[in-house]
C-alpha cells in the first residue's frame, strides 16, 4: 500500500512509521512527504531516507482555495493508496478530501470526540480528566470529526503539564498509528464501509 505523509514539524510519527516498516511490522511504502511548512524536521528526515518531499506554504494573505488545489495536485501527483496526517496542523480543504474520499486517516492526541483542536493535551488537563490518549480517525471536512479507527489510553498525573502529558501520548501514538496502518493495508480495517457508515 502506497502512503504519503502529512507534516508539519517534528515528524516523530513519521519516524515510528519508518521504524515499523523497517521491522517488517507495517506493510506500507512510503512515496513521499508533503509539508506546509520549509523548515519541519520531518522534511530532512524523509529526505535523508531518500523519501520524496514536497512543500506547499501558505502564507498571510496567500489564496487558501489555492493553496488547497496545490495541496491536492502535490498529494495527487504521489498516487497514494491512503494519506497520513502526521503531525498536519491544517484544516484540509475540498480539493485533496474529494479526490481522497474516506482515504485520509489522522492521529490526535486526545481520546476523541473530547478535546478536539490543536491543544489536545491542554485541554485534557483543563478538563480535570485522569484518562486521556491518542485517537487515529478518518478525516473529514470537520476539525477531528471523523469516524474513529482506533484509540489508545494513557493516564493524567497530577503533575502532568501539557508537554510531559503529549510527551506519554506521543509515546502511544507511535504504537498505534503504524498498526492502524497495517491493518488497512491488511485489509482488517476497511475504510470503506466505515465512511459510508457515516
Ligand atoms: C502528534 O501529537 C499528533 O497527535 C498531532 O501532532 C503531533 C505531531 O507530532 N496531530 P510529530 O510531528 O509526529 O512528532
């Protein structure tokens, strides 16, 4: 199964994704990575794993219809079987989830539908709750709205800030997006039904 790769940063999910590759514990090629930003370090990372890369900044004032056609024509161009945000920190537009319908899955760090946005692991501890996590879900046109894959519990301790909280999380993230990716290259997941479910 062929998969590009969203980013925008780090890129440690895109690291586990290689690491379960390399172990034989993830049936996936990775044809290449698309950021939006120049300087993630996901982007060297791919690159220095021989990965194609491809940017597509957007920039105050830069068109975002645009920029969402860009996006699509980039991803498009790698004919992908599935797309990974890893670590994406943009709402997709209807370019790329049209011509990717029910295609385009997203880890979160938070056990959705709580804790949606981009401050998961803030809001968590906002929350007062003493369980949080990561959730893979398929995308949608919402912001972390689709229809959950699967989920992976991590406890709140009382000393917890948010980085040492998403830090815990990461570490399940990093277990639980290359196996959610197996499985659909497997065929245990089917992602089909599940969209039409929805
Ligand atoms: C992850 O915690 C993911 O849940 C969120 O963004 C973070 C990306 O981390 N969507 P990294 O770039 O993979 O290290």
């Amino acid at each position: 199964m062929n998969v590009a790769v969203l980013v925008s940063g780090r890129g440690s999910n895109l690291r586990a994704i290689c690491a379960a590759i390399d172990a034989g514990e993830c049936d996936a090629t990775i044809v290449g990575v698309v950021s939006d930003r120049k300087r993630a370090a996901a982007l060297e990372f791919a690159a220095a794993r021989g990965i194609p890369t491809r940017t597509v900044t957007l920039r105050k004032g830069d068109d975002r219809d645009s920029w969402n056609e860009s996006l699509a024509d980039e991803v498009a161009a790698l004919e992908p079987d599935l797309i990974v945000l890893a670590g994406f920190m943009r709402v997709l537009g209807p370019p790329l989830l049209q011509r990717f319908p029910g295609r385009i899955i997203n880890v979160h760090p938070a056990l959705l539908p709580s804790f949606p946005g981009h401050n998961g692991p803030q809001d968590a501890l906002d929350g007062g709750v003493r369980i949080s996590g990561c959730t893979v879900h398929i995308v949608d046109a919402g912001v972390d709205t689709g229809p959950i894959l699967a989920q992976a519990a991590v406890p709140v301790l009382t000393e917890d800030t948010a980085d040492t909280l998403h830090a815990r999380i990461q570490v399940q993230e990093h277990r639980l997006l290359p196996r959610v990716i197996h499985q659909i290259a497997t065929g245990a997941i089917a992602l089909d039904p599940l969209t039409r479910a929805h």
